[in-house]
C-alpha cells in the first residue's frame, strides 16, 4: 500500500471514527435529555392523579352524606374538599398545597385511596405524552393517616423496576409508584431515532468496506497486471533472442554446413518459435471475456481420441518422465463441445499437473457420463494448493506462490482461460486440492442430444 493511499484510508477511518463519536455523544446527550424529560412528566402525572383523586373522594364521600346521612364531620370533610377544589382552585399554589394536605389528612380517615383511580389516570396522562409504562405498585407515604397506605397491582414484582416520588411542596405526604425501568421506556421513545441512527452507521460502515474491497481489488490487479507484463516481455524476448542466435550461427559463422549441427540449430529455431506461438495464444486468451459474440462450435468429439492426441503431445514436449492413467466410461464415450477450445482447457490442466510435480509425473484422466454431464477429472500428485489460494486460481493473472518452485514460470491466465470456456459451454469447473499431495480439477459439461 503507498503512502498517499494509506493516508486516505486512515483518513477516512479517522473521519468516520469522529462523525460515529459525535453521534455516540448525541445520542446520549438526548437520552439525558429523554430521561430527564420523562421522569419530570411522570411525576407530573402522579400530581394531577392525586388532584383527581382527591375530587373523585370527596364527590364519593359527599355522596355517602346524602344517602346514608353522616355526622357533622363527614359533611363537612366533603363539602370543604368540594368547597377547596372549586373555589380555591384560582388561589396561589402555596394555599391550595395547604388545603389538598388538610384535605387528604381528613378524607384518609373517611375513604382510603383510590389506587387503581390513580393507576388509571396515571396511565393516561402519560400515553397522551407518548409514554408507554406498567405501574407495578403505589406507595403512600403521610405523616398522619391510616395504615394501610400502598398497593400491589401484581402478584409478584420484578426483579427491575422504577421508583418514582412525589411529594407535595410542604412535605406532608409522599407517593411512590414503582413503574417499569426508565431506560426501557426511554429507548421505547428513541426507538425511531435509534434506528436510522443505527442504519445510517451500518449504510456508511458498508460503503466504506465496498469501498477499500474495490479499491484493493484494483490495486491488486494493477500489480498482477504489471507483474504480467513484466514476465511476459522476458519471456518474449528469450525465444526471440535464443532462435536470433541460432539463426546467427547458422549464416555467420558457417555452422550450416555441419549437418548436424544445422539440423541442431533449426530445430532450436523451431523450438523456440514454438514457444513463441504458444506465448502469443495465451495472450490473445486473456480477453475472451470480452469476446462477447463469442460462440462454440460444439461438434461431437471421440474422448478416447482427443485424450491419446493430447498425451501424446505432452509426452514429446516435457522434459520429464510422464505417466497417464487413464479411465473412460463408457470406452467409446462422445461429447459435444468445441474441439479447439475445449482441447486447450484439457490441454491447460496436463501442463499444470506437470509443471507442479517432481521429476516422475503420474496424471489420472477421468471421463465419466452422468445422467445430464459429463464429468472430465484430471488429478495429479504435485505440490498441490492450499485452501487460502484455492478460491483465487481462476482470477485473471494470479499465481499461486511455488515456494522453491522459483523456475516454473506463468502468467495467471491458463486456469482463468479454463474457467472462461466451460462457462462458454454452460459448465463449470472445480478443485479439491491439498498441500504436498496434489490437486484434483473437475469439469462438467453438458450433455447434448
């Protein structure tokens, strides 16, 4: 990776880490904020419950008076709490504070509270504010007044709850009313926000993955490219140079007319044009996925024939001792396919499994019908490939490493040349391979009536 690209990059990683920082910070900062403002509606909610409450008694407890008729007590806790909460609604906080104390004071002893009133009404308040919450239980706290004072709206509490308290402005009586867990109910609320928060950071975590994965897909390629290019010009010109010298001899310095030297030299020549040939075809392969006209001339191929042709050929052209195994099922098996492009791809494998092996090469060809393919396996027992370059071998100009193999030379274009023409004809290759044992390459190609 050069300097500038890696700047850019920890550049970006730095501006995204700030902006995903920033946003961390904002949203606790509004959680705070959520919280706060929650808590606060809650209690306020608790307030104008115990309000209502307090009204809901006295209107019952001015209701006993007329049916049953009450001592003068009773009359009058109901009329003042009527008389304090109509009339005294327009005096200043502090007084009507004053008179709600009195009031609960006298009307506990008269008519307990109403629990399930103020459950209600709590509920209410706080769904019309957006706030969804489960009330396990009220407690009522007083410095006077009867002893039972709170209650259970569940059998059994949880484990996590919330209190929330209010207590009146002169401190003479205290609600607390256990609720689910505030930052249930604040994440409840920031739900939306949360979410396209969280969106948002994944869409641009993506991008910027997708991104660098381009960019060093690309980059990677740009050196395969001119480590291509680079082996290519050297191989190029070694053929030139080699037939170059030959031919020199030959006229300049009279190694003609030796006949066995002459026929020596010529067939160096013919070598090395050879080779030459073969350089340029591999060239030309590399775009045939361009080539999108491009079309097979299947025709129906003997297998047993095409397969003696192409292990014949490798025999006389590598230097090493070759062995073929090889089994057809059934012996005199056709299959449709180009002749030319799908020999080459058989072609491709042999020279891989010989290139990749010892001195003693042993090459298994397989061809095998199948129901709707035709399975063509050829193994060997090279130097194999590991499982981490196994997914890459049908990339344009990748090479797999050859540790000490540093003299086996390539390109990256014959397995990708490979790959390119199976799917041409609708098929497909594969490999199976392991370290120090050798590689299996499979094809199937369709079959054709």
């Amino acid at each position: 990776m050069k300097p500038s690209f890696r700047v850019v990059v920890i550049s970006i990683i730095v501006a995204l880490t700030a902006i995903f920082g920033w946003q961390l910070y904002w949203l606790t900062e509004l959680y705070s904020s959520v919280k706060q403002e929650t808590y606060t509606t809650i209690v306020a909610a608790i307030e104008k419950a115990d309000v209502h409450e307090l009204l809901c008694r006295g209107k019952a407890a001015e209701a006993m008076d007329k049916k049953k008729g009450t001592n003068n007590q009773n009359k009058l806790v109901s009329r003042s709490y009527n008389y304090g909460f109509e009339i005294f609604s327009a005096m200043p906080t502090i007084i009507m504070e004053s008179i709600y104390s009195g009031l609960h004071e006298s009307l506990d002893f008269v008519l307990p509270i109403n629990f399930r009133y103020m459950r209600r009404y709590i509920f209410s308040e706080c769904r019309s504010k957006g706030i969804n919450l489960e009330i396990y239980r009220i407690f009522y706290d007083v410095s006077s007044g009867p002893k039972e004072n709170q209650h259970q709206f569940v059998k059994v509490l949880p484990r996590k709850m919330e209190c929330v308290t209010y207590t009146n402005k002169e401190g003479r009586y205290t609600y607390k009313v256990y609720i689910t867990p505030l930052m249930h109910i604040v994440l409840y609320r920031m739900s939306g926000i949360l979410i396209a928060t969280l969106l948002i950071i994944v869409l641009l975590g993506v991008a910027f993955w997708y991104l660098i994965h381009v960019i060093m897909k690309q980059r990677t390629l740009e050196e395969m490219k001119d480590d291509f290019t680079n082996n290519m010009t050297h191989e190029l010109k070694t053929p030139v140079a080699v037939a170059y010298s030959a031919a020199d001899t030959l006229l300049n310095f009279k190694q003609g007319e030796d006949k066995a030297k002459r026929e020596k030299y010529l067939q160096i020549c013919l070598d090395q044009l050879s080779r030459l040939s073969n350089l340029i075809e591999q060239i030309l392969s590399m775009s045939m996925e361009r080539r999108k006209s491009l079309t097979m001339k299947e025709e129906s191929l003997d297998v047993a024939e095409l397969v003696d042709k192409l292990m014949e050929y490798h025999r006389l052209k590598s230097d090493k001792e070759v062995a073929f195994h090889v089994r057809i099922n059934p012996p005199h098996l056709h299959i449709f396919a180009d002749a030319t492009h799908i020999s080459n791809v058989i072609s491709n494998l042999i020279d891989n499994a010989i290139k990749y092996s010892a001195d003693k090469v042993e090459i298994m060809i397989e061809v095998v019908e199948t129901d709707r393919m035709n399975r063509i396996v050829v193994s060997d027992k090279g130097i194999g490939i590991d499982r981490d370059n196994q997914s890459r071998i049908f990339e344009k100009f990748y090479r797999v490493p050859t540790g000490n193999m540093q003299h086996v030379r390539g390109y990256g274009l014959g397995l990708y040349y490979v790959k390119q023409i199976m799917e041409k004809h609708g098929g497909s290759i594969s490999v199976e391979s392991e370290l120090g044992k050798g590689s299996t390459f499979t094809l199937l190609l369709p079959k054709r009536k």
